[in-house]
C-alpha cells in the first residue's frame, strides 16, 4: 500500500460533509485540504455522490492523513469496499488528481455498483448528474443552508 498517498475526497467524506468526521477521526490531517479535481462524472445518489469514469471533472479536495493506514479499512467499509475482485458497492483506485501546483497521485473511491456484470451489490443502480461535478455546491443548491 501506497501510505503516502493522500485521499481525494468529493462528497460526503470531505471537510465539512456529513461524514467528514469519519476521515478525521483518524488522528486528522496533515497541514490544510488541497483544491484538486479528476477527470470523471458525478452522479447524485441522493445522501451521497459516487464518481464514475467519463468525460469531465469531478472536483473535490486532497487530504493527508497522518495515519493513513489505520483510516483505510474503516472508510473502505464505509464505502462498501471490501476489496479487488469481490462485491463492492465503491472501489479504491489510484487516481491522477490536478492541482494548481501540479498532479498528485492519490486513492479514490470510485462507484461501480452501476457496473454490469455478476456480483456487483446494487448492480443496475443509476444516479444523476452533478452539474459542474461539485458536490458541495451543488448540494447546498439542494438542499438550501
């Protein structure tokens, strides 16, 4: 595992999201939140986003945990991860995410419950487009303050 890798966070995980807490409930960041995005879709699930592959961006921040390895196998539950190859609602992969400063390599959890094939929990499960693929504005334009 790749334990320098920062988290790209775009919905409800991210600081200041519903379930932020449970990404700094492990020992929190290492200095502040950094802008990025990465090339994809992002579809509304209603309470939560799921980042799909396409054309376009999703826009989100990266994160450094200071424990990174002690965080991944309670948020990789919390996404339905439960590893390659098995049924999984999310997937962690590596993406390539665009910074200001430049690209970071970093761990995504993409959406493959919409997946055709066998074995997928949630197969057939569609959502809608984000406009502009952030989640953040685009649900405070939801849902109201």
């Amino acid at each position: 595992m790749s334990d320098d890798l920062p988290l790209f966070l775009y919905g409800s995980l991210m600081p200041g999201q519903g379930n932020g807490w449970r990404v700094q409930a492990h020992g929190g960041f290492r200095g502040d939140p950094l802008p990025a995005r990465v090339e994809g879709r992002l579809l509304d699930f209603g309470r939560w986003p799921g980042m799909v592959p396409g054309a376009g961006e999703v826009k989100g921040v990266l994160v450094w945990m200071h424990d990174l390895a002690a965080a991944l196998p309670e948020l990789d539950h919390y996404e339905g991860y439960r590893g390659p190859g098995e049924e999984n609602l999310f997937e962690r992969r590596r993406v390539e995410a665009r910074t200001d400063a430049g690209p970071v390599w970093a761990w995504a959890w993409w959406f493959v419950a919409g997946d055709a094939g066998p074995g997928r929990r949630g197969q057939g499960r569609t959502g809608s487009p984000v406009p502009g693929g952030d989640w953040a504005a685009w649900r405070a334009g939801r849902d109201g303050p």
